[in-house]
C-alpha cells in the first residue's frame, strides 16, 4: 500500500484522472495532496482530507428495495499509487465473507455497490475494506414488515457555521432508533467544494446511518447555488440561477447526486435531462409504508424574465397588493411531467400509510427572513409557486392518501394545505434545520393576526386559515420562530411516527440542545401532533387532527 505523506515527494506525483471540470471541488480533485498541505493549519478549513490510511473509507450508506442491496462507499482521497479498489464484506456463520468489489471513482471518491436476491428478512453485518487496514462496519437492517409503527427522522440544512461535530444529534437519534433517515438537502453549504463538506457531514452523521437505511437528496446549496430552478437541465446564467437551470459543471452536479443519492432504490424513470444530468426520483418501502423521493427543484420553472420582479430580487415579492394570478402563467412547471407520472403510478400503489419525500414545502409559510423586520409576501423558491403546479402535485398526494415531508425553509410548520377549499389537501411538516446560523425565517403574518377557524387550546398565537403570499390556503397548526437575541434558533429534527394499525401519522419536533434520553426533554411548542386518515365515501382519502393534549 501507498504510504507517503503530502510533501516534497508526493508533490511529483500524476494523479492518475484530471477532474472534468475546474476551480470546483479543489479539496479532492488533481493533486489535492498539494491542497490539503497548503491548508493543514488553516483555522476555516472544510475539513483534512489527507487522512491516514486506514481511515480512507469515511463511511457506507444504503437502502434495500425489491430485494435489492445498494449501498455506496464514500472515501478520502487516494494518492496516485493507492488501489481504487474497494471490498464488500458479509458476515456469514460467524466470519467474513466477501461478497463483491468496486472501483472507487476519483471525482468524488465514491463506489456503488448492487447485490440482487438480498435476503430482507434477516440483519446482516457489512465491511467496507480498502488496502490492507482501511475498515468501515455497520448493520443491513432487516426491513420491519411486523412492526406496527415505522419510525422516519427528518433533518436539513447542515450549515458550514458549525463545523463540528453533531454528538447531540447522534444521540438522540440513536435513542430514538428510527427505522429509516431522511435528509431533505443542503447536507452541505461549500457551494464549490461539495466532497469535502459530504465528507464531514459524513463524519457527523455515520454513527446513524451505518446501521439502518438512510435516504439524502441533496437540494441548491449542495450543487452550489443559493437556489435553484432546474428547468430540465438547462445551463444557467448566473449562480442565483432565477432564469432556471444549473450553473455549475454538469460533470459537477453528477458528481453530487452520484455521492448522495446512488444509493437509493433505481429510479423510475433514469432517462437524464438536459446537460447529461441524471434523475433519482424513486420509491422506497420500509416496514410496509411506502415513500416517494421527489426532486421538486429539477424541472421547476425559474421566475426571471417570465413573471415581473416585484421585489429586490426576481424570486422575492414584496408588493403586497400584486394579483396572484398574473404570475401563474400557462407552461410553468412544478414537479414536471414526468414525476407527475410517476407519483400517480405510486398513489395507486396499495401500502399501508405512505408519504412524499421531497427537498422543500408547498406553500409560502415564510413571512419575514434575514431580519423580523424584513417582510416577505412570497418567495417564488419556495414550492407554492407555480400556484397550478402546486395543485397538481398536492392532488397526487391526496390521491396517494399521504403526507408530505420536506425540509429547506429554515423554519419548522406544520400545515394541511387547501387545494379549492381550507383543509381537503394533505398534512405537510417541515422539519427545522440541523443548524439554524445560516438564514433565519419567521411565520409572523404582517398584520400578526390568528388565523380563521383557530383551535382555541392551541399555544400557538399565529395558527388557523390562511392565504399565503400566493392566495394559496393553508391551515397553520404549529411553527417554530427564532429568537435570536436569547440564541433560540429553533434548530433541531423531526421525527415520524407511522402506526400502520391506526393508519395514523404522529409528528414529533425536537430541538438540537435537548437529551431525549432524560425524562425532562420537551418538544418544541405545538408538538407532538398526530392526524389520522380516513377513507371517504367517493373511495378517497382524508385526514382528522387530534387535539391538543
């Protein structure tokens, strides 16, 4: 095995794959060696990368569908003369068995590994192994067809404020036990340096994911944009990406999906967009509750130079007296053909309880950000716009009888959405960020009025029937704002109770600096809610909130 150290010697050396692309993903790519010797005693960096070599492997992660196996390794960069070769190991009767063995690529340091006829009615114990030493062990997980509640925890926007480590978050996780993980996006926020800032989010998080499946899509900040619109695929032109499309390389952006998201079951549909981009949207079953992965920013529409700017910039509205329906123009898309499609073929699908599992909500449920004092009317990157693509998606939803779970807005609500009238849509929850520096966002309605049809019991003053900033009707039944003069930012995870027998959902909320494990640890306020589907007389579905305790 390779033993050098970056220095003087390893200076001289080719690397053996020139990155597609440049000044992007510096860390890892061409001879980051060199890189990573510049900025060892840089206080700002990501993250070392030059590791020794029995830590190359940072970790595995996977899920299993229709008796499928995929699970990826991600590892630390590899000097020219180091084996690509990564090995998959099985414990059987007691020892180690290898099972199969994949090249690593070098633009993203990742591996896909697919094992068909997977057992899933037994734990089985995995290795990852590269050289000699380099070891990463963790847990294929059973699926829990015979438990009757199938337990999601939810988390988003990991920000590069706090690059330390999440040992709260994995404890409470892991006391928690949730049967599978959901990370909504912006796992990282170094827009030009994604494999770095994965790999730390690696580090942070592989004590959860190394034993039970685990679902990352990776949203604008992890493919470099402060949003985005993708339009298809198309190239962009500029990073703020309001006409649509993806500014970055496209080998880029492939990188980023094929580190976050190869592992998750075959998509429905693989044909790749414009640019060559692929597509991950796929379904996934775990226990018998069935969830539908959706991208909701990768046929999305942009708003530059199709709808007027009313605000700072094209994607903000801050002119309260526009007329909504002027800006839901004919041809924008939301989740686009394609995926409507495919969740349609999903709702007809029988499962238990399912859910939608995407990047961001479906409503403006952001009424101020950056400051309290800075209103916000509407934000067309959230997904209550286009106001027609919205119906269409939230429709499906209904028809599937599932909810929605989503992350992104840096703020955590609780809402059942109104398609024609208040309360015949489906129940969404947005879970709060990881980490709340980044970006700071209110539910504080400018007229700072309760709502219409208000549970009177509920401790929430900002709750009842509302139009967003898009005439869109939502119930708000709870929400966590900020205090940031006390340091309350509200950050935390979500954590989803499906009871397959009740055909019940519960939603949990729970704040970053709480122990789950002491008897004293409280939710956030207005948690824990749980709702309950019914069928309907035409066949279909609805949903019947419990009070307040």
């Amino acid at each position: 095995m390779f033993l050098i150290s970056a220095g003087a010697a390893a200076a001289e050396m080719t690397p053996p794959v020139k990155a597609p692309f440049e000044k992007l993903d510096t860390y890892c790519v061409n001879d980051w060696w060199n890189h990573a010797e510049k900025i060892k005693d840089n206080a700002n960096k990501i993250v070392d990368v030059d590791v020794p070599r029995d830590e190359v492997i940072c970790f595995g992660m996977y899920t299993t569908e229709d008796s499928v196996l995929k699970l990826t390794a991600q590892l630390f960069p590899l000097y020219p003369n180091e084996t690509r070769t990564v090995r998959l190991e099985f414990m059987q009767d007691g020892k180690w068995q290898e099972a199969a063995r994949e090249e690593v690529n070098d633009i993203g340091w990742s591996c896909l590994f697919r094992i068909e006829d997977w057992d899933e009615s037994k734990d089985v114990r995995y290795r990852l192994r590269h050289g000699k030493k380099a070891e990463f062990e963790g847990l294929i997980r059973k699926d829990p067809v015979n438990k009757e509640e199938i337990t999601v925890a939810s988390l988003n926007c990991n920000s590069n404020k706090d690059r330390g480590m999440r040992e709260n978050y994995v404890r409470n996780l892991r006391a928690l036990d949730p049967d599978l993980l959901f990370f909504a996006g912006d796992q990282s926020y170094d827009h030009r340096e994604h494999t770095a800032a994965w790999l730390l989010f690696g580090l942070q998080f592989r004590d959860v994911f190394r034993d039970r499946p685990c679902i990352t899509i990776p949203d604008d900040h992890d493919i470099g944009q402060g949003n985005l619109w993708g339009e298809g695929g198309k190239k962009a032109l500029s990073p703020a990406g309001d006409h649509g499309g993806y500014f970055y390389d496209p080998d880029y952006v492939k990188m980023v999906e094929r580190c976050q998201t190869s592992h998750l079951p075959d998509p429905y549909d693989p044909t790749p967009i414009k640019q060559g981009i692929g597509v991950y949207y796929t379904e996934l079953s775990v226990g018998e509750v069935s969830f539908a992965i959706v991208e909701d920013r990768k046929f999305k529409s942009g708003p530059a130079k199709k709808i007027p700017q009313m605000g700072p910039r094209p994607d903000h509205v801050r002119d309260t007296t526009y007329d909504p329906k002027t800006i839901d123009l004919e041809g924008l898309k939301l989740l686009g053909d394609r995926q409507l499609k495919f969740l349609n073929d999903w709702a007809d699908q029988p499962a238990p309880l399912k859910a939608v599992l995407s990047q961001t909500g479906f409503c403006g449920a952001a009424t101020r950000h950056g400051n309290f004092k800075n209103l916000l009317h509407a934000d067309l990157d959230s997904n209550g716009w286009p106001q027609t693509g919205r119906k269409k998606a939230l429709r499906v939803i209904n028809k599937a009888g599932a909810v929605h779970l989503a992350g992104d807005q840096h703020l955590t609500t609780l809402v059942r959405h109104g398609i024609d009238e208040f309360r015949d849509g489906p129940f969404a929850f947005v879970a709060p960020a990881i980490i709340n520096t980044y970006y700071h966002r209110w539910w504080s309605p400018a007229d700072e009025k309760p709502g219409k049809n208000r549970e009177p019991n509920n401790p929430l003053k900002y709750t009842g029937d509302y139009l967003d900033g898009f005439n869109n009707k939502i119930t708000m039944y709870a929400y966590a704002n900020p205090y940031i003069k006390n340091d309350i930012l509200k950050d935390g995870f979500g954590l989803i109770r499906f009871d397959k027998k009740d055909k019940s959902v519960t939603f949990e909320c729970w704040p970053r600096k709480c122990d789950v494990t002491k008897s004293s640890a409280e939710q956030m306020t207005g948690w824990p809610r749980t709702v309950t589907r019914v069928k309907t007389d035409d066949g279909g579905y609805d949903w019947k909130i419990h009070p307040i305790k």
